[in-house]
C-alpha cells in the first residue's frame, strides 16, 4: 500500500471516530441500547411472569394439600409417592406418550414428504397456494376444530361414517373403541398441526445449496438418494428442531381429547394434563395435580435431553 494510500485511509478513519464522537451519534447510540434492553426485559418479564413464576408457584405447591377451601396443609414428599403408586395417573402418563410418538412420528414424515412434493413443483404460484393450504388449519382455534372433528368422526351421524356407508363399507367406532380413539386423536393433531412443520421444511429445503444438487445429478444419485443421503442430512437442524417442538406440544395434548372424548372410551384418551386438570379442578386436590405438573414437566426435559444428546451423532451442521 502507497504512502497517499495509507494517508487517506488514516484520514477516513479519523473522520469517522470524530463522527461517532459527535452529540448527535452518541444520543443516537443511547437509544438504540436503551431500546435494546427495554426489549429484553419486556421479553424477560413475559417469560418470568407466564412461565418461571407458575413452574415455581406449582412446585412449592406441589408439597402441600390445598383444596381452596381450607388453608395448605405442608405433606412433605407424600403427593410424589402417591403419584408413583397411582394407577389411573400413572396410565395417563403412558397415554400421552403412546400419542406423543404417534403424534411426532406422522407429522415428521408427512410434513417432509409435503414439503419434498412442494419443492419439486416449477411454479412459485403453486408452492404460495399449498403453503397458504397446508398451513391455515393451524391459525384456526383448537376448539373449534376439535368440535368440528369431533361431529366428523361421531360414530353414529359423523359423515365419514355416512359416507363409508355410501360405498359398502362398515362404520368406524372411530370415538367409540379406545384403540381407533388414539388413532383418530393422532390424525387429527397431525391434521392441524402438520402445516408448522410443512412449512418449517420447504424453507429449508429451499436453501439447499443447488451445486450441492447438481453434483450429485451428475454422479447418477436417483431422487430418492438425493433426498436421503443430501437433502435431509443438510435439513437435519430444521429436522430436530420441529421434532423437539412437536414432542413438547405433544406431551401437553389436552384441547382436542378433552373435547372429542372428554379422555374416554374410558381412559383411552386420558393425557396427563387432562388427569391433572381432573385432579385439580373436578376433585379440588391443587398440590397432587401441582406435582402430576411437575412430573410432566420433568418427562419433557428428559425428553428433550435425549433429542440433543441423539442430535449429536444425527445432525449435521454445515
């Protein structure tokens, strides 16, 4: 570098320095910070206000018998040892995660096979349209599609029965049979939810380096071994990241059992968070279900561990 060259390097520097250490640049400086944390702490403060302070409200009650009525009573660990040896909890627990894996397991696979269709089409019109269809059942209220849902499978007047029964075939005890119950709680989570998952995908496979692509094109790779052995081990975050969010929504289901079957046939249905809701609210035992709350909470921690520590040796960063 020439000595002109250097001096007017030197020169557009120091015309910088003195610009930043003008009034002006110095406010404008401050409210940037200042607008910085005033972010930060409201995010901090809804997180405290609607999640760290109840997790703590539940685990201190969680040591106490409250009925509201009366005042809380402290028992020490006993809600916890009563739960491990209630059965009819302890069921709930093993409902939701039979739905749980169910639930993830089909709204993985179809949200990728989906998203894999979408990618391949040439028209960007088209891949707007089923991006906008795929993902407007998830901006619709849980409620209202669980009671949609749940006159669409009713056994008896349900139009996929009516309409089963229009080409010859029986009617489904879809609500009615504990095992088609689960099946029909998993089709219609997935149903709702897959549109998150869907689009989570295309945009990821959308940055898929295309000489990537074209290389393996060149060396003979089919479709199929293109998209296992390219595509989804360079989408594999995108992957473990929809996996984790769709196991924690999963291990909370409530809204659409809750409304279709009220938990039954029976308890085929029952998740953990309606057993707790029962226990709660129904029964009037606030520390038992505060400890059935905890006991969820420390599942999906566990849970999500475990997806890190297997994410380690299955997902590839670039």
């Amino acid at each position: 570098m020439s000595t002109a060259t250097e001096t007017r390097v030197t020169a557009s520097r120091a015309k910088s320095l003195r610009a930043a250490r003008r009034p002006g640049a110095r406010r404008a400086a401050r409210r940037e910070a200042v607008f910085g944390y005033l972010m930060i702490g409201l995010a901090v403060a809804f997180v405290s206000v609607f999640t760290l302070i109840p997790i703590l409200v539940s685990l201190g009650l969680s040591f106490f018998s409250w009925d509201v009525i009366t005042p809380p009573q402290f028992v020490g660990f006993k809600n916890f040892t009563r739960l491990f040896s209630d059965g009819q909890v302890l069921s709930s627990f093993g409902v939701t995660i039979v739905l749980a894996i169910g639930i993830v397991v089909l709204q993985i696979a179809l949200g990728l096979l989906l998203a894999v269709l979408v990618n391949n089409r040439k028209h960007k019109w088209t891949k707007a349209l089923f991006r906008t269809t795929f993902y407007l059942p998830l901006l619709a209220s849980t409620a209202a599609v669980s009671i949609f849902m749940g006159y669409l499978f009713d056994a008896k007047f349900g139009l996929i029965n009516y309409y089963l029964n229009e080409i010859g075939l029986p009617s489904v005890p879809w609500l009615v049979n504990p095992t088609t119950a689960q099946i029909t709680m998993v089709l219609v989570v997935v149903w709702q939810q897959v549109g998150f998952t869907f689009v989570l995908f295309v945009a990821s496979l959308t940055s898929v380096p295309t000489d990537v692509l074209e290389a393996a094109s060149i060396d003979g790779a089919g479709p199929w071994r293109t998209l296992f052995r390219i595509k989804v081990p360079l989408i594999s975050p995108t992957i473990l990241f929809a996996t984790v969010v769709a196991m924690i929504n999963a291990m909370q289901l409530f809204d659409q059992p809750f409304i279709m079957t009220k938990g039954g046939p029976g308890t085929a249905t029952t998740t953990a968070t309606i057993s707790m809701y029962q226990t709660g609210f129904q029964n009037l035992q606030f520390g038992y279900a505060s400890a059935i709350a905890i006991l969820l909470l420390v599942i999906i921690l566990i849970v999500t561990g475990v997806q890190f520590l297997a994410a380690r040796k299955l997902v590839f960063y670039q």
